[in-house]
C-alpha cells in the first residue's frame, strides 16, 4: 500500500542463502593473507626510512658543528686541539653512519639513498675540509669510504646481528660513499674554503687565499670536465662553485694589487664588501 516500504532484491532470497553469500564475499583466501603480509612489509620499510631520516639529520648537525669548529684552526693559538677535537666529533658522527650501516644489512642501499644523502654529503664536506687542513689536498672517496668500514665491538652487536638475520652476518660491514654524494659533498666544501680565505686574510695570512685560489681551479676544472654528462645535482652545484672562486680570485687580486697599500687589519673589511657587491652584481638578471 501507500507510504510502505519497497521490498529490496535481495529480501526475496532466503535468510540462509543471504549468510552464505555474505561468507562468500570476504573469505580468508590466500589473497587477503598476501595483502596483509604486503602491508606489514610496506609499514616496516617505512618505519625503516623514518629511523634513516632521523640518523642523517643528525649526521648533518655533528658535521655542519665540526665545520664551526674547523673554522677556529685559523685563529686559534693551538690549532693542534682543535684538531683532535674535531676527530673526536668526527667519530661520533662515524658511529651514527655505523648504525645507518646496520640499519641496512641485506637491504638495497639504493632504496633508502634519499633518506641518507644529506648526511652522507655533509660528512663529505666535514671530512673534506678537515683533510684541506692537515694536508692541503683532496681527500679522496676510497678514503673516506676506509673510515666507513666497521666491526662488532661488543657481545651485544655480534648476537644481535646473529640473533636478528637467518643468514649468516659478517663481524664487518661497511656503507659506501656514492660517486654523487662525493661530487655534492666536494661542491659544498668550495664554500667553507672561500670563508676560510676571507678569515685568514683577516689574520694577516696572505699566502693562503693563493694557495687555495690555486687548488679551487683544480677542483672548478675537474667539475667542468664532467658538465652536464652528471647528474642535475652536480651540474646545479657548478655555479656555486663558480662564485666562491670568483670571490677567492678577487681576494687575491686585491693583494696583490693594493695589498701592501691597505693595513691587515682593513684587509678582512675590503674582501667582504667586495664579495657583497660581488652577489648583487651576480643577482642582476
């Protein structure tokens, strides 16, 4: 009759085929249970990536503290201590790469290579500038990747690495240093010696700023020897680059050419205003 309701499909089928279809519908097939393993595979893989974005943050703040540091060799009385002080920070920050480096035993690095490139570049730079001062060279990438090979100190580590994995683990292992990340790390570290001429002009040291205008057109020539056959990263580093030599050259420019008409103590004041006109100039479109 009127203002009743319309009898559904499915109402005219009997109670119990209506359960049965509904069994039918979500059985514990052999799917389900693949896409529930699939699940818990995705969120320990994330969980996993999350623990690696949290090292390389770390991994960048101890570098970027050892470059503040680093700095200070040039007007510190012993700069033999800043030294030792910066190895032991150093090798802090080597023991967040070994739990990076634990973190990925029988995983594709290659996976997780943006959660960890930041740091990885940043201790490039770090290691790099520290390298610059003991020996006024280019520490090179077997290098650094030597000081990434590590060992189970303890009885803890060796079960755990046992304990944790069915295969049998090595008691070393090692996390390598890309080609890119070295690139990346080596471009940032043109910065740290443009500022490390500027502060040593500052100090009364005018043989410094030529020695390393020497030394980053070494570097400014291996970077244009690969162009753009490299990645965008590399390539898109090329300018900075550029413009820390630019600065490096003007300063020894300035000393050699009026160095011995403005007093040391000017000198510091003259680089920075240059390299200020330097970049508004470079800004111009």
């Amino acid at each position: 009759g009127s203002g009743g309701f319309r009898k559904r499909k499915h109402d005219n089928f009997p109670h119990g085929q209506r359960r049965e279809e509904k069994e039918n519908v979500n059985p514990p097939s052999a799917l389900m249970t693949s896409f529930k393993s699939f699940q818990l595979e995705l969120d320990t893989r994330h969980d996993k990536y999350e623990r690696l974005v949290k090292l390389s943050r770390d991994i960048t703040i101890e570098s970027k503290r050892t470059i503040f540091l680093l700095h200070r060799f040039i007007s510190a009385p012993n700069g033999e201590e800043i030294l030792n002080e910066s190895e032991v920070k150093l090798d802090a920050v080597r023991r967040k790469i070994k739990q990076v480096a634990q973190e990925l035993i029988g995983e594709d690095m290659y996976q997780f290579h943006r959660a960890i490139s930041p740091g990885l570049q940043e201790y490039v730079e770090a290691v790099s500038f520290q390298y610059f001062i003991k020996t006024r060279s280019l520490i090179s990438v077997e290098e650094i990747n030597k000081q990434l090979i590590f060992t189970a100190e303890d009885r803890e580590e060796t079960t755990n690495m046992t304990s944790n994995s069915h295969d049998k683990q090595p008691h070393t292992w090692s996390l390598k240093v890309t080609p890119v990340d070295y690139l990346l790390g080596v471009a940032d570290l043109t910065g740290e010696l443009m500022r490390l001429c500027i502060s040593s002009v500052g100090n009364g040291d005018i043989d410094t700023p030529f020695e390393l205008s020497q030394f980053l057109h070494q570097i400014y020539d291996g970077f244009t020897f690969i162009g753009n056959t490299g990645p965008y990263e590399v390539s898109k580093k090329l300018y900075t680059l550029k413009q820390s030599l630019a600065k490096v050259e003007n300063a020894c420019y300035t000393l050699k050419v009026r160095g011995s008409e403005i007093p040391k103590h000017m000198l510091a004041d003259v680089f920075s205003t240059k390299t200020e006109l330097i970049d508004q100039e470079e800004g111009l479109p």
